[in-house]
C-alpha cells in the first residue's frame, strides 16, 4: 500500500523524509537503516546531521546497510558510494563504522562479495528502507526487468542511468563506471518501512508509473505497491502526470448493490484479502478507474465479507470481473484478466 505525500519542492519533501526517519531512530535507538545514495536523500541527510547536532539524536547504536556500489571506483574515490555516505551522512554524526555497511566491489571474485552481502542481509531486520528511484524506474540499481525475487547481484547499468549519472562525473559519461552491486529486490521489500524521495521532472513518468501503473518487472518500482507501508515523498514537478484526485474504487455490499449498480455501466471486481492475483489487479483497476472517470463506474466485492454477491454472479474463483450495464449482466471475465482484457471488455460496454 503506497502512501503518498505531494510536497511543494525538494526542500519541503526532505522535511518530509526527515520526520519520518528520525521518528524511527527516536522510537528505536538501535534500529537498522537501508540508505540510498544519489541526489535524492541529501536533503534529507542534511536535515538528520543539522537534527544530530541540534538536539543530540544519536546513532551510536543504529546499524547502516546501503543499497548499493559502483564496481571499478577504488573506495577512496570521491564518487564511490563509500565516500558518498561518508561525506554526506557518516563523518558528521555519531554512526560506528563498524555498523556502516555497504557492499563491497573490490577485489576479483564480485560474486563472493554479493554472497556476504546476501548473507549478512539474511541475518537482519531493516526497519527503515530509505530509496530514490531512477528515471527508468530502478530502486537501488536493479535495472528494468530485474526478477523481483532477485538478491544482491552484479548489474550492467543501463544506458539511461549511465546518463543520468554523468553528472557526478563531470557530465563525462565516459567516466561513469558501466557496472554496480547492489541490493536485489526481495532484499528492498523486506525491509519493515519504506520511504521513496523523489523530485524533479525527469521522475514524473517513473512516479506515475510506480503508483498508477501495473505492477510490472519492467517498472522496478511498481513493486512498492506490494509493500505494506511504503511513503512515496515527491515534489510538484515529480507528481505533475499524477491524477489530481485519485479517482476511488469503492467496495460494495448486498445492502447497496442494487440501488447503486441500476443505471449506467458498471465494473466490478470480486477480490479476497488474502489473493495474490487479486492484489495484483488491484492497481490495474486503479489506473482504469481513472482512465475511464465519468463513464464507467468501477467498485469491488470482498468475497470473503460478502458471499451473497458473489453467489449471485456465481463466482467461484478470484479474482473476477464482472461489467453491468443498467442492473443487467453484461460481460465477465473468468479468473485473472490482463489489462488489456479488461480495456477490450470496457471498450465493448460503452
Ligand atoms: C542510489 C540508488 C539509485 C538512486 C537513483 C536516483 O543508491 O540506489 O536508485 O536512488 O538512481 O538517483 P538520484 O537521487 O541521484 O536522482
């Protein structure tokens, strides 16, 4: 479930980030981090440094683990994510170095560092998940059509991000390194909380395609939809492709059925909590409802609390899809329908 917050601009959507973070290092004094590098998280460091300094937050007990690293930067170098951190976050608060973790890309054999990485992750709760996302869509460094139950692993960075990042590097893309380690998925989804910062332009379509797209291995990001508490922070101009007011699917129940489904056309989508499926095509309805706003009205029976109804359209498998046209049956759909399916059935209707 993805909380959303629109922010003015990048400073407000820091504030933002920061009162979540430093409500977990307060509540939990040895809690553990997930930290992202990036443009995206520097207000937000600024503001957990001007916090540690004012009112004496301290980190002497919080554990660290990054998301990612370049591969061919030695750690000394001042664009590897080693010195990123410690130059924007670590040498100006009370963290130990021993608890700061990030994986490492030195040496021969890459896989093995992946490997330890992996395990000492296993052997850890991140309670707070800090993440930017990247204008295709990446979190951490996991590139479109990364398996989501992918682990840490060796990445090729895409074209895409090689660009973006050229101008940590005196906008040379030359220099860029080609290749990272970084956190898989699954790694990022496991963490108890996530926060996601992103401002800018060039993350408009990537923001809308995380929140009202389906959720696809193609936009890494859409996976956040999955999470049970994720806040996506954005400014005004990363949230402008957003609908302005999201447009509700509503649940029904016997008692209004009737009196709500008499006119018009009508979808509807008989779901259970606890199906995979159903969650997946809960975001697809989403973005219909709002594509198709003002023609059909889009509502979803809970199978589980509402049995009556889905009897009465005989439903005996989830999820399924259900068009009404003046109070009558008109369309239905067996089982999982695509989204492209369900256009073809709404298109139909109308
Ligand atoms: C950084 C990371 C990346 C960045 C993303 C956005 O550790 O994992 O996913 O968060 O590339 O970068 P910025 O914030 O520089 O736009």
């Amino acid at each position: 479930m993805i909380k959303l917050i629109v922010c003015k601009d990048y400073e407000e959507a820091s504030d933002k980030a920061a009162e979540i973070v430093l409500d977990v290092v307060k509540k939990k004094p040895d809690c553990t981090l997930g930290l992202a590098t990036g443009s995206s998280p520097v207000g937000l460091y600024q503001r957990m440094i001007r916090d540690h300094e004012e009112n004496g937050t301290s980190y002497k007990d919080v554990k660290s683990y990054n998301l990612d690293e370049y591969v061919g930067l030695e750690v000394s170098h001042p664009e590897s994510y080693y010195s990123f951190m410690h130059r924007n976050l670590f040498d100006h608060i009370d963290i130990k170095e021993e608890n700061v973790h990030l994986p490492s890309s030195q040496g021969d054999d890459l896989q093995k560092n992946c490997d330890l990485y992996n395990a000492a992750l296993a052997q850890t709760q991140v309670d707070l998940q800090v993440l930017g996302i990247g204008s295709n869509g990446h979190i951490g460094f996991n590139e479109p059509f990364t398996p989501f139950d992918s682990v840490t692993h060796i990445v090729d960075l895409k074209q895409s991000t090689i660009n973006d990042n050229a101008r940590f590097f005196d906008n040379d893309v030359s220099k860029v390194p080609t290749q990272a380690i970084t956190m898989g998925i699954s790694n990022v989804m496991a963490a108890r909380k996530i926060v996601l910062i992103a401002s800018g332009a060039n993350k408009v379509d990537a923001i809308y395609k995380t929140i009202c797209g389906p959720v696809s291995e193609e936009v890494p990001a859409s996976v956040l939809q999955q999470h049970p508490d994720v806040t996506v922070i954005v400014d005004e101009a990363a949230a402008s492709l957003l609908p302005k007011e999201k447009v509700k699917v509503e649940i029904l129940n016997t008692e209004v059925f009737d009196d709500v489904v008499r006119e018009g056309t009508v979808l509807v989508d008989f779901f259970a909590n606890w199906c995979g499926p159903c969650k997946m095509l809960s975001p697809v309805l989403e973005q219909l409802a709002q594509q198709y706003a003002g023609k059909i009205r889009f509502y979803k029976v809970d199978c589980d609390a509402d049995q009556g109804l889905a009897q009465r359209f005989g439903v005996t498998s989830i999820p399924n899809v259900v068009i009404l046209k003046d109070g009558q049956l008109f369309d239905r759909s067996i089982g999982y329908a695509s989204k492209d399916q369900l256009v073809a059935f709404l298109e139909n209707a109308l």
